[in-house]
C-alpha cells in the first residue's frame, strides 16, 4: 500500500505507486510503475507534489483528503513519466494539467528546463529554475534539491529529513539509463560517488520507479546490494557501461 509518516509528524510525506494507489485503470502507468511523492508541512497544509503524472485530479483528491494543499512541483527530471507529454506514442498528463487545476511554481535545474517545456508545452514563466544543491521551504519543511546529472542533464534528488527521492537517478537495484537523449555515464558516475557522497547510509531512498520489490532501503543498503556501486573508479564504471 501507498506509503505515509506517521501522522503526528509535522512533515508530510507519502509515497504513490501509478497504476495501484492512482490512476488504476491506466495501462500505461501500470507498466511504468512511476513513484509519485507529496512532501508537505501538515501544519501550514502546504505540499509539493514530486513528478506528478498519469492522474492529476486524483492525485489532487488524494491531497485534498489529506487536508492538504498542492502550492507547488518538484521535477525529477524532463521525462514524460515524470512530468507529462508524449512518450511511445501516448500522451500522458502531467504538469500542464496541474497548472490548468492550480497556479504553482515548478520547480527544475537550470539545464532541464527547455527540456521541460518542450516536452509539456508549458511556459518558462511557470518554472522556477535553480542551480547545482540548494534549498526550497514547504511551510517550515526544508527540502535540498541536490542536481545530479547523468539521467538527464538537470537530474535532481530531494533530500528532507533523511529521505532521499532520487528519481531516475538511483534505484535500489541499478541506476538511471545514460543511453537516451541528454544521457552522460560520466556524469552519473560522479552524481552518485560524489553529489550523492553526502548522504549518510541511514537515510533512506525513494526511487523513482519500484524496479525491486522493496519500494525503498537505507542508503547503506543500497550501497552494499547495488551493483552501480561495485565498480570502485570511473574506468572500472565506464566499461561496466559498455564505453
């Protein structure tokens, strides 16, 4: 079942699976197996929504049922299981719809953000651009959006109250692809020994998609079982990748 803190915490944060906890009859999200995350202050009632697609109104409803309310998005990155637009030939809804619902900021790396526009016909007026690791407030809730490109260019993780949300960029098992448009296996290599360096083993991480069959894992975990992390420098990693 969907994932939420304990109540009596100020953060508000849930975990959503597509295509079991929202957007159930859509075949697309079934396949995709997208996390969606709302991460909030339960006592401003204000949340963000990180990668909100497939079903807008009923994430919105989940909100709502919550008592709390979207203020804004945080992109993972520009592609359109994470954002909306057209992918394989079907359109999934994503930010641009939200914006039609209600007025919030998007929130994305400098780098990503033509790519986010492109994808989803929305304005640059409506992102909030930001560069490298810096921090965003929801109510008094800080989260660290932290640019980890290799995915995509302006890949980024969220890290708040030792949780990581980390995209495409690291899964339990495996990483993001480096071999679409924009990909960089050098770049992921240094996001993940170094950007991610940072982050203590006993945080634990969120991914972007549930590849494994836990939905999440202490860092320390993931660094131990996933095998992006058995190659011990950037040669070994690139040959690991087929470079």
């Amino acid at each position: 079942m969907a994932f939420m803190n304990n109540s009596k915490d100020r953060l508000y944060f849930r975990q959503l699976l597509s295509g079991r906890d929202f957007a159930q009859n859509d075949q697309i999200a079934q396949q995709m197996i997208n996390f969606v995350y709302f991460i909030g202050d339960r006592e401003t009632g204000e949340t963000v929504i990180v990668d909100p697609a497939y079903d807008i109104q009923g994430l919105l409803q989940i909100i709502e049922a919550d008592g709390m309310k979207c203020t804004g998005v945080l992109a993972t990155h520009y592609h359109p299981d994470h954002v909306g637009g057209s992918m394989m030939g079907y359109n999934i809804t994503g930010v641009k719809e939200l914006l039609e619902h209600t007025s919030v900021p998007i929130h994305a790396q400098q780098n990503e953000t033509q790519f986010i526009q492109k994808v989803t016909g929305i304005g640059q007026h409506e992102i909030i651009t930001h560069e490298g690791s810096e921090t965003i407030s929801v109510g008094k809730i800080d989260i660290e959006l932290i640019h980890t490109p290799g995915h995509t260019p302006g890949s980024q993780c969220f890290l708040v109250d030792n949780r990581l949300v980390a995209g495409d960029t690291l899964f339990l098992e495996g990483c993001g692809r480096t071999d679409l448009p924009g990909g960089d296996s050098a770049a992921l290599y240094e996001s993940l020994t170094q950007r991610l360096g940072k982050v203590p083993d006993d945080a634990i991480l969120f991914p972007g998609h549930q590849y494994s069959h836990a939905p999440s894992a202490s860092m320390g975990e993931t660094r131990r079982e996933n095998f992006v992390f058995m190659p011990k420098s950037e040669e070994q990693w690139l040959a690991m990748f087929g470079h």
